[in-house]
C-alpha cells in the first residue's frame, strides 16, 4: 500500500503481459512464451525423444535444466 502509483501500474502491466504472452507447452504443459506454443525443451532437437521427465512443480523443471545433466 506504501507502494508509488508508477511502481503499481507497472507492476499492472507486467501482470497483463504474463497473462497474454506466456501459455502452456502444447507438448509437455511446462509454460512456454513462444508463438508457436511449444516450449524451448520440446522444440530441442538435440533433446532425447524417447525419455521423459515427470516432475512434480514447475520450479523442480527449472532446477533440473538448470544442471544441465538431463537431455
């Protein structure tokens, strides 16, 4: 609430973009920012197509690729 107006517009803005511009993988449902709907992962070519990695929460994802040891 201390917050100044300029500071909470954007923050307004910022939310409506998120909303209009991130979507869900229409491979995987990890989320994705891409026109085409499928997220960096699935779109990989370097990726090994025949594995999968379920994982519970999506931050669980970004430390996984974050180490960069599963393809």
């Amino acid at each position: 609430m201390n917050a100044n107006k300029n500071y909470i517009e954007n923050f307004r803005n910022d939310l409506i973009n998120i909303k209009e511009k991130v979507n869900f993988c229409e491979n995987c449902h990890s989320l994705t920012d891409s026109n085409k709907k499928i997220c960096n992962i699935c779109i990989d070519e370097k990726r090994n197509k025949n594995i999968i990695c379920v994982v519970e929460e999506y931050l669980d994802l970004l430390t996984i690729e974050n180490s960069g040891v599963y393809k």
